[in-house]
C-alpha cells in the first residue's frame, strides 16, 4: 500500500495478471504525485493494469491530469487499461470536463477487466 496526502492505493494481481489498484481518499494535489509514480512503475513493466476510483471521495485538477497522461502513455506504450467508478464523485468530474469519453471509464470491475482483455488482444495483433 501507498500512501500520500489523504489518498491510498493498493495494487493487487488479479489471476488473469492485471494489476488492480484502489484507490480511496482524496486525489489532490498531495496525492497525485503517488498515483504518476505507481502508474509509472507499472508502464515502465509494460503491465496491464485497472484503476478502481470507487473508493474516491474527491478528484481534483493534479488528479484528473495523471488520469489523462496516463491515457497518453499507454497508447504510446502498448499497456492496456481500465478505470472503474461509481458514482457522482469521480464521474461528475470527468463528466463536466469532457474526459469521460477519453477514459476507458467502466462502472464495474468485471466490465473493466473485460474492456483490458479487448485491448490485450488488438495489441496482440
């Protein structure tokens, strides 16, 4: 688990090999240099992974920018991904910016992990 500011993510493999982080808390200023830096270290792995935001209680600008360098950098790495929400909080956010069309935003883990499985195999292409 890791920690910074008032956000915490946990990573754990799921049997088909994704790494599933969750993250609760709140995603700010203090907390996004943590997420870039475990979002980092997975794409330096070239490892598939799902973000599950569900447990977010606030989503802020530093926040919503390595969501979106993110989506960058897994297309330019090859690495598929997810991100799970739920709820007003993270989805009202992505919603009144205008990304939650350039995330692959899923409202459950099972769709998320499937929407991964999908990239796997383009990518396998």
């Amino acid at each position: 688990m890791r920690s910074a500011g008032e956000v915490s993510i946990h990573l754990r493999v799921h049997p088909d090999g994704v790494v599933i982080a969750v993250l609760t808390g709140d995603l700010d200023r203090l907390g996004a240099p943590a997420l870039a830096e475990v979002l980092g270290e997975l794409l330096a792995d070239r490892q598939d992974f799902v973000l599950d935001l569900r447990g977010l209680g606030f989503l802020g600008v530093a926040g919503l920018e390595v969501l979106l360098d993110t989506a960058r950098a897994t297309t330019r790495c090859g690495v598929a991904w997810a991100v799970v929400t739920w709820g007003s909080v993270v989805n009202r956010v992505l919603d009144a910016v205008g990304v939650s069309s350039v995330l692959p935003v899923h409202p459950t883990l099972i769709d998320a992990l499937a929407e991964v499985e999908v990239e796997r195999a383009e990518h396998a292409r």
